[in-house]
C-alpha cells in the first residue's frame, strides 16, 4: 500500500509539473509574438516613412519646367485671378470704419488677406457714372449694379462735378470706395445730367469715361418730383399751380424745376459736345420696374461685366409695385430699396397732364432722334 501510494504522490507531482511548464511555454511565446508584432509594425512604418522622404525629395529637387514669357505671365495672371475670385469684396469695412475722414478698417481680416496677397485695394476716380436723371430710377439702378462683384460704387451722391469741383480730384478719388485692378469704380449724381457745367468737367477728368442715364415719362417724372418734394414741405401749392403760369390756364412754366428737368434733349445736346452717344447708355426707366434683368443685361455689357445680375436677384413686391431684391451688398434677407421708393402719387387734373404731354412731346421727338431709341412715351 505504501509503495502505491508514493506512485500516486508522485504522479500528481508530475501533473503539476507539467502544468507549470505548459503556462511558462505559453508566456513565453505570447511575449515573443507581442515582440515580434511591435518590431514588424515599426519596422512597416519606418519603411513607409523613409519612402515618403524619398517621394518629397524627388518631388523637392525635380526640375521645374520652362516657362516662356508669354506662359509665365498667363500663369501669374492665372493666380491673380484665383485669388481675387475667393476673397468676399463686399466692402463694408468703409462704411464701419472711420467715416469722418472716409477710411476703410484696414484692419478687417478680408483687407489683411488682400495685402498678404499683394492685391492692396486702392481708391481711383470713377471709370462710370450714373448721371441722371432725378425721379427716373437712379438709386434702383445703383443698387443693382452693386450686386455684381466687379462692381464698387460710392454709397452716397458726392455732387462733386456740380457742387464740390473747386475741392480737386484728389478729395474726389478720397470718396471713392476701395478697388482691385480689373473692378469698376461707379458713383450717381442725377443733377450732373442737368447742370450746364458738368459735360466739360467730366470730360477733363477722363474723356473716356462711361456715362448712364435713367430716363422715364418726363410728364410723370415731373409729378414724382413734385411729390416728393411736397412730402418734405407742408402746405405746398397744388402741382398744377406750379407747372403753368398763372395757373392751370396759362402756358407751361418751363423755369420750374420739376418741368425744365425733363426737357431732355436740350441736356443730352450738351453732353454730345463732349462724348461720342457709344459713351452713353440710356436705361428705361419704366423697363427697369417690368423688367430688370433685362435692362441690367445691358448695362453689365455696356459697362463690360460678365452678366452676373439676372432674375434669381430679383422678386415683384405688389404693394410698393416696384421690383425688390432677393439680397443685396450689405443685407443677404431679400428687402426693398426704402420707404420712400414707390409713394403714392396726388390726383392730378387730367387736362393738366394732357397739355403737359403736348408740351413734352416735340422734345420727346428730339430726344429720341439724338439717342435713336423711341421710348414710347405718351
């Protein structure tokens, strides 16, 4: 019994022994696979690594191909023009910027990204003008050509060439808004069309210059004048009172202003003196209200713009009766041009009106023989 008994003891002893031995070979292999998998895995990357320098030192040191004078400067034009097209030229630093003296905030990130660039804005005298007339659609036409990207106008009517001319050029580019090289410098005075002065001096500063012109119905060009002036003036006397002298029963007073200014041919003849009519672009008045794409199409070829103002921009507003804008340079929410844009005009005498459209209608003749447009006013 005591020898079967020292069997089993040492059966089991070996059992254990051999258990023991199983777990150390199993530990022994699991480091050995764990050493092995991180020495392949660094070794993979380093190889990759290495290949990766290689690729960039090749890429580094390979020659660049020759570029004639023609190719070298289309590719620097290239780069120009990839840079101008990414950067928003909205502009309304100027108008947060210090306006006593009409400087843009320099410091806003779109002017830092253009001086990195080289692209540094600068302020030059207007290549177009919107010229007249008053009441016919200038602040429409303004605002809609400012849509376009190459196009940068002045937000306000500087009346330089009629009332500040004595100032000089250099306090006129100083109102101008901030440009690239290729962009249009734009700027509206509707009295320009009008003032006698003007045609010569516009001339002076640039005989190359594009000029355009927002004509409508002179007869209802008059009455819109004077409604306007009669809601800045209580107690005004009755249109008809001052469009004829001695009132309704005499002759049409053509020294008043509302009447003289839509004697157009007599002011389109001055400017002819000084500018060839391919200079001029006349715009319809009553086809920017029914259709503005229409007529913005023709500007942006007169002015040399890619026709990037079309329908999309545009919406009917019933109530106004006048067209609106699905957004504009300084608002992205589609919005109206003003509260005062589309009053309502006071009842005037048919008699009145009528004899007003025989006055205007040998001048309208006229005009439309010196622009070769029949406009079709009543």
């Amino acid at each position: 019994m005591s020898a079967r008994r020292g069997w089993d003891l040492l059966w089991r002893m070996n059992k254990r022994s051999c258990a023991l031995t199983l777990i150390m070979c199993a530990g022994v292999l699991y480091l050995s696979y764990s050493f092995n998998s991180c020495l392949v895995i660094n070794l993979t990357r380093a190889i990759r690594q290495q290949r990766a320098r290689g690729l960039l030192s090749l890429v580094a040191t390979a020659p660049k191909p020759i570029l004639d004078e023609h190719e070298e400067k289309h590719k620097v034009w290239q780069e120009k023009q990839t840079i101008v097209r990414v950067v928003p030229l909205t502009w309304t630093g100027l108008a947060l910027g210090n306006e006593s003296n009409g400087e843009p905030l320099d410091g806003a990130p779109k002017y830092r990204f253009l001086r990195q660039q080289g692209l540094r804005p600068s302020r030059k005298l207007p290549d177009a003008l919107i010229i007249g007339v008053k009441k016919g659609g200038t602040r429409a036409l303004l605002e809609f050509i400012r849509l376009h990207p190459d196009v940068r106008a002045a937000g306000s009517e500087v009346h330089f060439f009629d009332r500040f001319y004595r100032k000089g050029f250099t306090w006129y580019r100083h109102h101008m808004p901030p440009t690239l090289e290729g962009q249009v410098t734009m700027e509206k005075t509707p009295s320009y069309f009008v003032t006698r002065e003007v045609p010569q001096r516009v001339h002076q500063m640039n005989p190359n210059t594009k000029l355009l012109i927002v004509v409508r119905d002179p007869v209802t060009r008059a009455i819109s004048d004077y409604t306007q002036a009669a809601s800045k003036k209580v107690g005004m006397r009755r249109f008809e009172d001052l469009a004829f002298l001695n009132g309704t029963g005499g002759l049409v007073d053509t020294s008043w202003g509302p009447v003289k200014i839509g004697v157009y041919a007599r002011h389109l003849e001055r400017w002819l003196r000084c500018f060839p009519l391919n200079q001029l672009l006349f715009v319809s008045g009553e086809r920017l209200i029914v259709d503005p794409a229409a007529e913005m199409a023709r500007v942006q070829d007169f002015l040399g713009l890619k026709r990037v103002v079309t329908e999309k921009h545009f919406y009917f507003n019933s109530t106004k009766g006048f067209p609106c804008l699905m957004k504009s340079e300084g608002r992205s929410s589609p919005h109206c041009l003003g509260k005062t844009k589309g009053r309502n005009h006071p009842h005037i005498d048919s008699s009145a009106v009528e004899r007003l459209r025989e006055f205007y209608r040998p001048f309208n003749a006229r005009f439309y023989q010196l622009t070769g447009i029949n406009f079709g006013w009543p």
